[in-house]
C-alpha cells in the first residue's frame, strides 16, 4: 500500500526549540539546501508513522508574517503558495505574549495549526502555572505539551498531526480587530477573488499594517478606482499598524486571563546570574576571547593529534587502491591514484579539523552562548566592517575556508552575508599558513615568527579595506544596529550535536570533494600532458604565459604554476613547485634560494594568502549564494586586491631594500 505524504510546515520565533524539535522529528533522515534563488537555508525532513510519511519544513525562525525580512516573506510564501497540510508552529511556554503573536497572524492564513507547546520545564523553573487545557479550549487549538531537549511530547505531536489530518475540520477562534473591522470588511469588499492566493481577510489586514509586499501587489493588480478607495481607507489613520498590533495584544492579554498566572516576585534565573558576566563590557569581551582561543587551541591540538593516523590510512587506501588498480595502463592508474585520489583525499586530511570546529561550534550554539559571542563581540567587529555574528565563520576560516563560508549562514541579513562570503577569502586557512611557513623558513629563519604574524595583520587590514570599499561601493548597505533575542542558557543535547556535526561534516564532503577530485585530476592531465614531463606540459606553457602578468610582482613561470595548481589546493602549491624542479620537499628550499630573490618570496606569500581560495571554497560560494555573479565577483575581488597590494608591496620593498 502506498503510503499517504502529509505535508508539515514547522514555523516559530527564533529560540523557541524549533530547530530541536525538527532534529528531534527527522533525525538523520533530512536534507539541507537553500529556498530557491534565496541564501537562506532550507531543512526538509522525512518521518514515517503508520502508512503516513509526514514531509516536515522547517521554516526560518520569525517573530512575525510582515515581509520586513527575508525570512518573512519565505515563511508566509511557502504557507501560501505550497499550502501545506498543517502547520506546527513551536511556542516557548515560558514567552507566551509574545510566542502567540505569530499565531494571530498564522491563523488568518490557515486553519489547520498544532501549537508545540515547549520549554515547559523553563515554565516550571519561572514558577509560571499554566493551564494548557484552557487555553486549548480559548484557542481552539490542539496544544502538545513538550520539552523537546529530552524528546517529551515529540511522538505525541507525530500522533496529532495524523490526526489533524484526518479529520481537517479545524476551526480556530476568530481575532476581533474591535473598530478595525468595519475597514476590514469594506477593503474585503473591493478585493476580488484569489489574489495570489491570498485570503482577502489577511490581504486586507496587510494593508492596513503597511506591508510593502503586499502594497505593490495591490497597486499592480487591482484596478485604478479599486485601489484608490481602499487607499483612502489606509491612509485616514497613520496609525493604522499600531491598531492592529494592538488589538492582537489585546485579544491575546484576554486569551491567557486566567490561563497564565505568574509569581508576584521572579527568583533570579541561572541565565540572568551567568549574563552578569558573559555580557559584562569588559568581562565578557575577556571570556569571549577566553573561549574562541580555547577552542582554538583544542582544535588545533586535537587535529595534530590525529593528523599523523589519518596520514598513514589515506597513505595506506592508496596504495591499496594503486594495487587494486594494477591492471589499468600506467596513465590511466596514475591519473586516479595521484589526480582523483590525491584530491579526495587531501579533503578527507581535513575532516577531523574541521569536525573539531563544528563540534565546539555545536556545543556554543546549543548552550546559548554563541548569541552573547556574537553580541560582545559586535563593537570589535564594527570596526572590520562587520557584524558581531560574523566571529564565528571568520574563526572556523582560520582552519578551512569551506566551512567558514558555510557558517556565513547566521547572518540574516543578505548583503552582510555576500559582504562576509567575500571577505571570507581573506582569512588565511591552514594550507595557506603551510606554503606561508615553508617559505619564511627558507628565506627568513631569524624573522619567520615575526613575518608570520605581519601575514595575520595583513590579511585583518585587507578584511578592514575590502569591508569598507564592498558595503559602501558594491553592496551600498549601511550597517542595521544587531537586534537579537538572547537564548537561556542550556546543557547541550548529545544527540543534536552529533546530528548538527553530520549535517556539516556531510555538505562538506560532496561538496569539496566532488569539486577537488574533478579539478585534481584536471590539474595532473595538464602537468603530465603531452610528454609526461611538467616542465614541458600543458599546464607549463600557460604558466609561461601567465607569468607575463606576474613579472611585476616578481614571480616566474615556476612560482606562477604553483598559484595555478594552488587554485585546486593550497597545499599542491609545495608539491607543484616540487615536481617542476624535480627535487624532494626537503631539497626545494636550495632551489628555491638559488632561483629566488627575498623580495619575491615574501611578496609570492603575501599573494598566495590573499588571491582567489581553492576551487572548493569557490563552489562553496556559489552553493551559498546560487549566483555566478557573486561568485565570480568573489574570485575577481580577491584576486584584483592581490595583485594590487603584492605590487605595491614589491615596489615598496624594492626602494627601500629591507628583505
């Protein structure tokens, strides 16, 4: 028997568990991808019950259906134009003023709503009463009772959403908007029928709070004479939007009379006593830094932990693969084993850094502390550019770019997250830091340690530039203060760690990997073709030809073909250089030395840490964005600074003569 798909829409404000009931919910059995032509994320997950297959949408979390955001309007065009089944929307019991304000506005789009009632245990810590029975008769509304975090009431919410939909015969009580409902009804009058969809009620509540989507709609669609008697209707009261918040607060105020009864004195929360000091000015700005160099220092130590153990298996699966493969031609063998495989496997080297990032990133996100790094943090920022929750995706930068720009998703707003995307690339990742390294200790072993914390400060003053010259020129956005409601703080769930380290952990894989084993075995097609010999391949020649661009800053055609295989991976840039000289690692310093000048060095590292990032990054940004213009203005931005800033550089150092 085939089984029936009901289609869920889960909705809430930001911090309500909303996230947790999903994981909760779907388990593995979700996929993550973007709304179409939008960077906000997209989470569709699967549960089975029965012979139903519930199909769950995580929408953005939103405090209201006004489209002043992104996140908005998706929210109420996913309700309107898919027209899911049901709609389940997640309530903090602890905030309830506040949660049921969007089921106000929810209600007049569709009838059939779930309220998840959680955070119960929060209700019970505040020493709230609650009595849920009555407010579900007020509402008439099915209202499950739910702490999330320890999976209470998550079956049971399976349960009434089968429920719900075989009986779909919801009827919730209706909002009176008091002396607003003779403007109701007359606008109503003059709309016609199905007007995108939309229910008449609602579009003419829209209009009466100003919505700009739903105004220009109305202008565009209706007839002259229409829109102008219902625009005299709007405009005979500027207050209009108040009056309809307000008349929602009301009925709500009305609704948990009785329902809701609260201690007349508040015991001070955990979370109020720990935000003395996590939010202190100067207190929380010294454990912020505190703990981000923590987690960077665990990282790191954890990585070179592992780093020799993952080496010799990745070492020990191509060899294997190289016997396996035996009966192949030797082009062929050596194009899967040191192009396709080298390539996978480079990303595979990676994986434990970055599973140690998104672990300690789990863990700050699911206590609640990443809100109060983001706000501490925001004046430091500010100077960069930037907003206070971009910290964290320029930290996980530090160790792979791909992830960094993967976190770029916890900005809202989408030109501070394309303004992030691009400055992303300045931040030098550990393969950048490695070719970095090699460098300065050939060329300058006294003054390595001191140049290497230049290369930091470098890459901070172009992050400084960029920010301002993209917000003010490209983007032209001003900065919108950081609004944000801060979570309680909580012990972190094992279980939604781990699922929120394999939904990262897995994006990055398919998506760096594909894009590295293709480009990898590109790469070493071009070095080894038409002879074999690299100083005489394909890749060689454009190399030669590149290098007439380059002379300026110094470089010839050897150096240049290490920029060219470090588009693929970093790293390659060592190995590149390596095979062209045809010495071992330990030998190319010599050569190096012998072939080039100080100056040219120190202005190739400064070039290489701030031209385009790998190929993975690259199809990162476009995944991130769904557009080839930002992508490719990406790429073209990194590398026109680049260039700019090493000649400058070079010329610098070349006057004064200090290298």
């Amino acid at each position: 028997m085939e089984k029936i798909k009901i289609r869920v829409a889960l909705a809430g404000n930001p911090n309500v568990g909303k996230s947790t009931v999903f994981n909760q919910l779907t388990g593995l059995n979700q996929h993550t991808g973007n709304w179409p032509g939008k960077t906000v994320e997209k989470k569709v997950g699967y549960v089975e019950k029965d012979h139903y297959i519930l199909e769950i949408t995580d929408l953005p979390g939103i405090y209201s259906l006004t489209a002043n955001t992104l996140e908005e309007l998706i929210s109420r065009e996913f309700i309107v134009k898919e027209k899911p089944d049901i709609v389940i929307l997640i309530v903090d019991a602890s905030a309830l003023e506040r949660n049921l304000y969007l089921l106000l506005q929810l209600r007049e789009l569709i009838p059939n709503i779930i309220i998840g009632l959680n955070m119960l245990d929060i209700l019970k810590a505040k020493r709230y009463k609650l009595d849920v029975k009555k407010l579900e008769e007020r509402l008439n509304i099915p209202i499950i009772p739910m702490i999330a975090s320890r999976g209470i009431g998550i079956d049971e919410l399976i349960n009434k959403v089968i429920e719900v939909y075989e009986k779909d015969n919801l009827d919730p009580t209706k909002i009176d908007y008091g002396e607003l409902e003779e403007d109701i009804n007359k606008i109503e009058s003059i709309l016609p029928e199905n007007l995108e969809d939309y229910p008449k009620r609602w579009i003419a509540l829209k209009l009466l709070e100003s919505d700009p989507i739903i105004t220009d709609l109305c202008k565009k669609k209706l007839k002259r004479e229409d829109w102008e008697k219902i625009k005299e209707l709007i405009e005979k009261n500027e207050s209009n939007p108040i009056r309809v918040a307000t008349a929602r607060y009301n009925f709500i105020k009305k609704i948990l009379e009785g329902v809701l009864e609260k201690p007349e004195k508040q015991a001070i929360s955990w979370t109020e006593k720990l935000d003395e000091y996590f939010t202190h000015p100067v207190w929380g700005s010294f454990l912020a830094i505190l703990i981000v160099a923590l987690i960077f220092y665990l990282t790191f130590t954890l990585n070179n932990f592992l780093a020799e153990p993952v080496k010799n298996v990745l070492d020990f699966m191509g060899d294997k693969l190289s016997s396996l493969l035996v009966f192949l031609p030797n082009w062929w063998r050596d194009l899967l084993i040191e192009g396709v495989w080298q390539g996978i496997a480079t990303i595979l080297s990676f994986t434990p850094l970055i599973t140690f990032f998104f672990f300690f990133l789990a863990l700050l996100e699911d206590s609640g502390y990443l809100a109060r790094l983001a706000f501490v943090s925001d004046r430091l920022m500010h100077i960069l550019g930037l907003h206070g929750k971009s910290l964290i995706p320029l930290v996980i930068s530090f160790g792979c770019n791909v992830p960094g720009v993967m976190a770029t998703r916890t900005l809202e707003d989408e030109k501070d997250r394309i303004l992030l995307i691009i400055l992303d690339s300045f931040i030098p990742c550990v393969p950048r830091i490695l070719v970095a390294s090699f460098f300065l200790s050939i060329f300058f072993p006294k003054q390595a340690f001191f140049l290497l914390i230049l290369l930091y400060l470098i890459s901070f003053i172009s992050i400084f530039i960029s920010g301002k010259i993209l917000r003010t020129k490209v983007l032209k956005t001003s900065f919108n203060p950081l609004l944000m409601e801060l979570p309680i703080y909580k012990i972190p769930n094992p279980k939604l760690v781990l699922l929120y380290i394999w939904d990262k952990i897995k994006h990055f894989l398919v998506r760096a990997g594909t894009v590295m084993a293709f480009l990898s075995a590109i790469i070493w097609i071009l070095s080894h073709y038409p002879t074999g010999d690299i100083q005489n391949s394909i890749l060689a020649e454009i190399s030669r030809f590149f290098s007439l661009f380059m002379k300026p800053l110094g470089f010839n055609w050897e150096l240049t073909t290490g920029l060219l295989s470090g588009f693929v991976a970093k790293e390659a840039t060592l190995s590149t250089l390596s095979a062209i000289y045809g010495v071992s690692g330990s030998e190319l310093g010599k050569i190096l030395l012998e072939n080039i000048t100080p100056i040219a060095a120190f202005s190739f590292i400064v070039f290489q840490l701030l031209y385009i990032p790998c190929a993975s990054t690259v199809a990162t940004i476009y995944q991130e964005t769904k557009s080839i213009k930002w992508t490719l203005f990406s790429m073209g931005y990194s590398l026109m600074y680049a260039y700019v800033f090493t000649f400058i550089l070079h010329q610098i150092l070349s006057i004064i003569g200090i290298l």
